[in-house]
C-alpha cells in the first residue's frame, strides 16, 4: 500500500512537470507546432509525389502509400529527441528550472516522468494529426489506422526522447548535439524502412533491429497497411517497450546525476 501511495504521489507530481511544460508551450503554440507538421508535409511532396511515378510500386503500394506511416513516425522522432535534447538541456542550464522544481517536493525522477509523459502526449497528438491528414489524402490503406497511430506514436516516444535526455546529461555544451544527431538520430530516420524496405538487404536488416524507431516505424506501416501479425506485433512492441523501460531508467539516474551533482 506504501508503494502504491508513493507512486501516486509521484505521478501527480510528474503532472506538475507536465502542466508546466504546457503553459510554456502553449504561449507559442503555432511556432511550436510548425516544424512537426510542415517538414512531413514537405517530404511527402518532395518524395512521395515527386518520386512516386518513377519508383512505381512497392509490396503493391504506391510510393506514397509506402512512405506515408514512416511519416508519422518522423514526426515523433524529431518531436521526442529534440524535447529532449535541446529543450531539456536549456531547462536544465540556462533558465535553471529543474533545479527550481527540486526545491519543491519534485524530485529527479519526477522530473524526467513528467518529460516524458509530456513528450509522449505531444508526439502522440502529432502522430495522429499527421495520421488524419494521411488518411484524407487516401494514402493510409487502413484509415483506421489513425486511431493506433497515438498510442504507437507514444509509445515510440519513451525511447526517442529517452536518448534525448541522455545526451543531455553527457554533453558539455549545446552544439555536441549536433553529434548525437549525426551519428545516431540521423542513421536511425535514414536507415529504419521509412524511405525503402529492408526485406531484401539482411545485413541493413539485422543492424536496424539495435534501432528503437525502427520497430516504431513498422508497427505505424503494419497498422497503415492493415498488416497486422501476432508474432509480429508482439517483438516490435516488446523490444520497443524494453529500449523504453532501459532508456528511461539509464535517463533517470544520468539526470539525478547531473542536477544534484
């Protein structure tokens, strides 16, 4: 009963974390929003519709069926890492407001539950909305897919926004991000099933398994394309929710290091 009463206590505390986030976001809600939703809109255009007549079909899908879930999935890494990275690391070192938080009684973990559960609520409302605008483009062959594409958006949060906040607590200033960025977000979007299939290339195949957003990513493609598979289901989303749990603990004790150091 003790534990259960603490956990309560902590995840109210985290809503804290939570609501804050929000009045803060909410004051440039437009700004805020902008890039999450206009750089998948781009990239369809740019890729789906510029490219498609020359690819032609792929697994009996237009290029832009094909591409569509991997652009939701976009839309949760960037949301996720960069809320986690750069936005965490400012909150963190220059405007100080975890260390404001901890003189309340939020403590570290509820400080990175609270990042997490806003970042998880931001990137599942964007995944859905880049979901709805897929499937009124009819490029969503299941368009009840985008009653999934939140929760799966979510859940692919943890671990994205998880290796956010890891950086940041290992970085000595800002512009280190762009390394994590370049050698490891980057290969993940590029090299993940978003832009072409892995299926006939094993050895891109095995490494990308290593990748959280990978198994992100096509849960959001078997869920677009009505694809669904029992076996399947269950080892993207168990591994996908063991990076989560790993990721987020690993982003715990880096934090508590860093702000009570």
């Amino acid at each position: 009963m003790a534990k259960m009463s603490d956990l309560i206590i902590s995840l109210r505390l985290a809503w804290r974390v939570v609501v804050r986030n929000w009045i803060v976001y909410r004051k440039d809600f437009l700004a805020n929003i902008s890039p999450t939703l206009a750089d998948p809109a781009l990239m369809m255009t740019a890729l789906g519709m510029g490219l498609s007549p020359f690819i032609g079909s792929i697994h009996g899908l237009s290029y832009s069926q094909y591409l569509a879930p991997g652009m939701a999935a976009t839309t949760v890494l960037f949301t996720a890492f960069f809320e986690c990275s750069y936005g965490f690391y400012v909150r963190m070192t220059f405007e100080s407001v975890f260390k404001a938080m901890l003189t309340t009684p939020i403590g570290t973990r509820e400080v990175v539950l609270g990042e997490f559960i806003w970042v998880a609520i931001r990137a599942g409302l964007m995944s859905g909305g880049v979901g709805i605008v897929l499937a009124l483009f009819h490029l969503l062959p299941n368009p009840w897919a985008v009653l999934l594409f939140p929760l799966i958006g979510g859940l692919l949060s943890i671990p994205c926004g998880a290796i956010g906040s890891i950086a940041a607590s290992y970085v000595r200033n800002i512009n280190q991000f762009q390394t994590v960025y370049s050698f490891l977000i980057a290969p993940m979007y590029f090299i993940s099933g978003t832009f072409f299939p892995l299926g006939d290339r094993p050895f891109l195949g095995a490494i990308v398994q290593v990748s959280p957003f990978f198994h992100g990513v096509t849960l959001l493609q078997m869920a677009a394309w009505n694809q669904f598979s029992l076996p399947r289901v269950s080892y993207h989303l168990g591994v996908m929710l063991a990076y989560g749990l790993i990721l987020g603990l690993w982003s715990i004790v880096r934090v508590r290091k860093k702000l009570v150091s």
